[in-house]
C-alpha cells in the first residue's frame, strides 16, 4: 500500500514538473503558434543563471534571477530574431528556434564547460517533508508541485478572467482585427513569448538544483515539452496539466510493474511461453523513456486535436 | 636574434642530417573523439591526456629523432563523423588511430580500419581503442588489428564485488540498476554470473533508458522494495547522479556501486548523495603510494585538474603505445605488424602496478582501485568536500578475467 501511495505521489510531482516546463510552451506553441525548439534551452539557460546568481544573492535571488533573466532573453529573442521572420512562416520560425538551440548549448558550453556544475538545493530545503512507509518525502518536491499548481492557477485566471488575457487571446486569434481597435498586438506577443520564456526559466532554476544541471539537459528534454503540448491540446493549459499529470503518473506505473512484454503478449496468446521467456523477455519498465512518445502517437491517431483542445487546430 | 636562432636551426639540423639518422618524418597517430556535440564532454576529458604524454616523450628524442605527432579529429559524436574523420586521418598519412569515443563509435572506427586493411593489406592500420567498454570488441569482433585499453563490465563488477566481498561490505542481497544499453546488459549478466562465487543473490533487475529520464524515484521505490545490500549499476553521467539524489532524498540507506562516478564534475553535482558510493577505479593516487601522488601532481600541474575516470584511460593508451613505439628499430615508418606485436609484449609500469596487452584478445591488463567516496579521503575533488579512499588496489593478475570463447582472432 505504501509503495503505491509513494509511486502515485512521486508520478504526480513529476507530472507538475513536466507541466511547469511546459507550460510556457503552451502558451508559445500552443497559443501564439510559434514552433519554439529552442524551448528546452530556455529551461537549461533558467539553471545555469540561477546557479551563477546564487553565490551573489543567495537560492531564492537566483531562482528570481534565473526566471527574470530568461524572461529577457526570450523577450530579445522574440523582438530581435523571430519577430523578422514571422511573416516568412512556420518552417523559418522552426529552423530559427532549431538554430538558437544549438547556439545556447555551445554558449553554455563554452563558459560552465562540458560537465555537470555544482548546483543544488542548499542544505537549509533538504529536509523530509513527511515519510511513507520507510520513504521520506522530500520538501523540495513538494514545493515544485506546489510551484506548479500556482503556476497553473495563475496562467489559467490570468488568460480567462481579466482584461489582459482576453485580449491576448483575441490578439492569437485574430491579430488584425485587434490591432484595428488600437491594441499593440507586437507588444502583446513579445510579453507573451517572453512570459512564456520565464515560465521555463523558472522550471529550470528549480528543477536545475533537484536533479543536474549540464550542457545535456536541454537534450534531454527537448522533445518531451512538445509531447505534453501535443497531447494536452495546442493552446490548452488545462489540457497541458491533464498531459503531464498522465505521463508523470504513466511513467511512474510501468517501472513498479514487473512484467515483461513477452509475459503481456503471451497471455494474450500472440506468442508463444517459450519466445516470451528469451527473445521478448524485455521489462515493461525500460520502456519508461519512450511511453510519452507512444502515448502522443496514439493521441495523434484517435484525437488529433489533443485531450482538451479545440477543433481549431 | 633571429639570425643566430636560424645558425641554430641549421646546424641542429646539418648535425642530425651529419649523424646519419632517418629523416624526421613524424610518426602520425589520429586521435579520434567528440569534441563538438552532445559528447563533447568525452573529447574534452581526453584532450589534455594526449600531450601530457607525448611532449616528454617528444623532448627524449621521440622514436629515434622522429617525434610522435597526435592530430585531434572531432568526430562529433556520431558514427558519420567518425567515418568521415578516419578517411580524412588515412589521407593525411596516419595509420595509427586511437577511438576515444562511445561503443558505437568505436564500433564505427573498427568497422573502418578493418575495410581499409582489407583493402591494404600492406599498409595496414591499427586501432587502439581508449573507453569503449563494450564486452564485443575482446570478444567475437576481437582482431589482430585493434586493442582495448579499458575495462569490461564484468572486469568492473568482478573487481567491486572481489573487495567489497572481501571486506564485508557486499552482503547478501544484490540489485541490478541498469541503463537500458550493451554496457548495462553486460553488467547485470556479469552480477548475475558471479552470485555463486561472491556468495550472494541477485534480489531485483531493473533497466532504464539512457538519459531521457530525469525522475528516478520510481526506481528508487523499487529497489526499496526489494531490500537489497547492495545496488550495482554501470549508469553514468546525469543518470548516476540522478539516481544518486533520488536515492539520497528518499532516504534509501542502500550501497551504490559502480564505475563512473569519478566522472569530472559528478561529485560536485551529486553532492552529498554521493557519499559512501563505490567506484572501480583505473587510477587513485593514494592507492599508488608515492608514485601515484607523483603522478597525480605531475597532471595536476600540466593540466589544472587530478587523472580521474576515462583520463587514465586515455593516459594508458598514450604510455604503452609510446613505450611499444619507443621499442622498435630505427626506419623511416612504422612497421604496423611490429608494432602490434611490440604491444603485445609490452610490459609498462604504471604507478598502479603493472600493465601488460593480452595477445589472445587484446584486452589490456590492469590493475584496479575499488575506492568509496568519502569527506575525509587524501584528495577532495571538483573543489567538494568529498574524495575517493581507496579501499583495495587489486593487481592486473587480480582483476583479469578468462578470454571470451567467442573471440577467435586471425593472425596474418
């Protein structure tokens, strides 16, 4: 029973984790329709400013300056670069974005150097926050979820209860008509982008000390950012939380059970007990890495506009 | 000034050329590594690795006046790169190629030198291969024309298992953490394969995908539950460190061992997660006595930073091809055939004891450290706290495990 309330737990934390990196992409990809590769990188540039402001203005500066920082390097990158090549089309957007990623990991490279940097949580947040069982449950995870859930609830009353977010909305939706009623619709969408940049700016200083912070991290993430957008619906905040809590909760199920494919399939009687027992005789868990691929392939075959998204897309 | 340098220069040379010896044609050797690209980090831990070797071997005269010229060819980290590179090293003249990369791409290296020595079959080309562990290239694709100058995973894991047995440290109950590719295959049928000897049960498997995962915890939950002594696991890079906060933040009490947490930068990361880790090591300057704090600060000088994980790999490979080189007769180009068999018989003493090639399979022999890491070793690291103490230096004798049956190497 333990263990299950523990695995629940830890696929739900980790879900609000994938949510708090990509919910700026939601608002980039989804909303603005901008084909953002460089998302990642902006998660792994929020870590490596917090780590370096944190020696000047202690973890809870650094993480403000890391989320601040990216927020302005995303506002440059949208005013200066994208905003030019804009009216060119989505494959120049994909091969600039493409381009600002490769550029941001050698940056990162040539100043930290190629290994992981001595950022982590400080000692005074390593605390239990309760135990399960034998497991402690460490603060620090509590408090990315609880970040998440904030994040979510913010973005989520800022987009469809105020002025502001109604006219955001109408500006993705319907960009020369908003700007013929006197409305900056450039302005809008640079703030957007970079809110969007911050978002995962933030996620980074704060995932960055709990797991590593390295060159690799935008890598290793890239993709799953655009999952999570993909399945939760373009443009859907919602949708994009009901995504990440999924895979979080998927991810984490299929390491507990200990079964084989060649056990599934040959239950089902597809195979024989005999070719299930050496040549399929993978673990269900090592598929952890590629479940969120085969859940967004699935979604793309069944519901194509993604869990909560409209038909718009 | 200039005048007299260039008087200098000349009669260097017309004294060289009065002496009699071969004219000084470099001896070229192609370094093949990522240095761009996600595996950047490899190239980089080899790079300094390669003139610390070569200069004073270079200032002693080199192979009789020819002085030994490295050439660094960045592969990228991909297959393509590395194809691409060793044509370009052939045509620039090298015929004498180190693979410092990944499995595959030394994988890519030995498929390369093996088409162009059969294509050449009098101007062949050798490859010395620095850090791929993969048990395959000392066993069915072994080859007269390739060496392996690490370890395999069951060396590794045959070594941790030897001391920690030793000292009481293993217990009883074995759990198998492995990344979901050749080298953590290799591990877990290597803990497997030794549970009789060091008198253990494996309780638990489980396999993860290389580095796409950034949440270890559920694994973590599941070794809890298992109950197991000791972890092995051959995960390294951000996976090892992931697990190793993971473990440290649920509080899991359980031994970790394995091989590549003195990667640079690991133990600044895992912080004190890392703490009460075992690690086979390929060199620990305490474990070496006084010859190993020589060697250590010999590095350090050179290079800013202590040998640690794939560097003394790399230190190796350059220390018994200079000394195989250094043994063969003066000629105008290396004879690659005695060459190989100059490595063959090498003996090199190394400030962790002897290091000797393996002629059946070209797997070199070495000694190994098991260390643990800890607050109050010799040397801290990456500007930490923390070090690693050795617990037991095995010898080459030691650590040597039996030929593979699969490996049938033709000689010509």
């Amino acid at each position: 029973m333990d263990t299950v309330v523990v695995a629940l737990l830890n696929g739900v934390i980790y879900g609000l984790l994938l949510f708090m990196i990509s919910s700026g992409l939601t608002l980039i990809f989804g909303m603005m329709g901008i084909l953002n590769f460089a998302h990642a990188s902006f998660y792994m540039l929020g870590a490596y400013l917090a780590f370096t402001a944190v020696t000047i203005f202690g973890f809870w500066g650094g993480i403000l300056v890391g989320t601040l920082g990216v927020a302005l390097i995303g506002f440059v990158c949208e005013r200066y670069l994208l905003r030019h090549v804009r009216s060119f089309g989505h494959v120049q957007e994909l091969l600039l974005t493409f381009g600002l990623f490769f550029a941001f990991e050698e940056l990162v490279k040539l100043f930290y150097g190629p290994y992981a940097v001595a950022y982590s949580v400080p000692e005074s947040l390593r605390f239990a926050a309760f135990t399960i069982g034998d497991a402690s449950y460490p603060f620090f995870r509590v408090l990315i979820g609880a970040t998440a859930i904030v994040m979510f609830a913010a973005i989520f009353c800022l987009l469809r209860f105020t002025r502001i977010g109604l006219v955001v909305r109408a500006a993705v939706l319907n960009p020369d008509m908003v700007r013929a009623l006197g409305y900056n619709v450039s302005a809008i969408f640079s703030a957007m982008f970079a809110v969007g940049a911050g978002l995962a700016g933030l996620a980074g200083a704060m995932g960055g000390a709990y797991y590593t912070t390295s060159p690799n991290m935008a890598t290793e993430l890239g993709v799953i950012v655009f999952v999570v957008v993909v399945v939760g619906g373009l443009g859907s905040v919602g949708g994009a939380l009901i995504a990440s809590l999924l895979i979080g909760i998927l991810v984490n199920a299929v390491v507990y059970l200990d079964v084989t494919f060649g056990q599934i399939l040959a239950t089902i009687g597809l195979v024989s007990q005999k070719t299930a027992s050496d040549l399929l005789a993978v673990p269900l868990s090592s598929t952890a890495g590629v479940l969120p691929f085969l859940l967004m392939l699935l979604v793309l075959m069944f519901r194509p506009q993604g869990i909560a998204g409209d038909d718009r897309a | 000034m200039k005048s007299i340098r260039l008087f200098a220069l000349a009669a260097v040379s017309a004294l060289a050329l009065g002496a009699g010896a071969a004219k000084a044609d470099p001896v070229k050797v192609a370094y093949l590594t990522p240095k761009t690209g996600p595996l950047a980090f490899i190239g980089a831990m080899y790079e300094p690795t390669v003139d610390f070797v070569a200069k004073p071997f270079n200032a002693a005269g080199g192979w009789n006046g020819n002085p030994l010229q490295v050439t660094i060819y960045d592969d990228a980290g991909t297959t393509q790169g590395a194809a691409d590179r060793f044509k370009q090293a052939i045509a620039d003249g090298a015929r004498i190629f180190i693979g410092a990369g990944t499995s595959p791409l030394a994988s890519q290296n030995l498929a390369d030198v093996q088409r162009w020595n059969q294509r050449n079959p009098d101007d062949p080309a050798v490859l010395l291969i620095v850090g791929a562990e993969g048990l395959n290239f000392t066993g069915k694709d072994c080859n007269y024309y390739s060496f392996r100058f690490t370890t395999t995973p069951y060396i590794r894991q045959n070594a941790l298992a030897k001391v920690m047995k030793d000292k009481g440290m293993l217990g009883e109950r074995i759990y198998s953490l492995q990344p979901d590719y050749t080298m953590g295959r290799e591990m877990e049928a290597a803990s497997d394969e030794n549970a009789k000897t060091y008198g253990y049960e494996v309780v638990g498997k489980a396999r993860h995908d290389v580095f796409k995962i950034r949440d270890f915890s559920p694994f973590i939950e599941k070794v809890r539950a298992a109950k197991p002594d000791t972890v092995f696991t051959a995960s390294s890079g951000s996976d090892l460190l992931l697990i190793l906060q993971a473990a440290s933040a649920s509080g899991l009490k359980t031994k970790f061992a394995g091989m590549f947490l003195d990667e640079p930068g690991n133990l600044a990361s895992a912080g004190a997660a890392a703490l009460g880790g075992y690690s086979a090591q390929i060199f620990n300057a305490e474990a070496g006595g006084e010859a190993g704090e020589a060697y250590r600060a010999a590095f350090n000088t050179a290079t800013g930073r202590d040998p640690v994980a794939f560097m003394s790999n790399g230190l190796i490979t350059m220390t018994m091809l200079t000394s195989a080189v250094k043994s063969l007769p003066a000629g105008s180009k290396i004879n690659i055939k005695q060459l190989i068999t100059a490595l063959e018989n090498n003996k090199v003493e190394w400030p962790m004891g002897t290091l000797s090639m393996r002629a059946q399979d070209h797997q070199l022999q070495l000694p190994l450290v098991v260390s643990i890491v800890l607050k109050d070793a010799k040397h801290k690291l990456d500007g930490t706290d923390m070090g690693f103490q050795p617990v037991k230096l095995l010898s080459a004798e030691e650590t040597s495990v039996p030929v593979s049956a699969e490996c049938k190497m033709v000689r010509p």
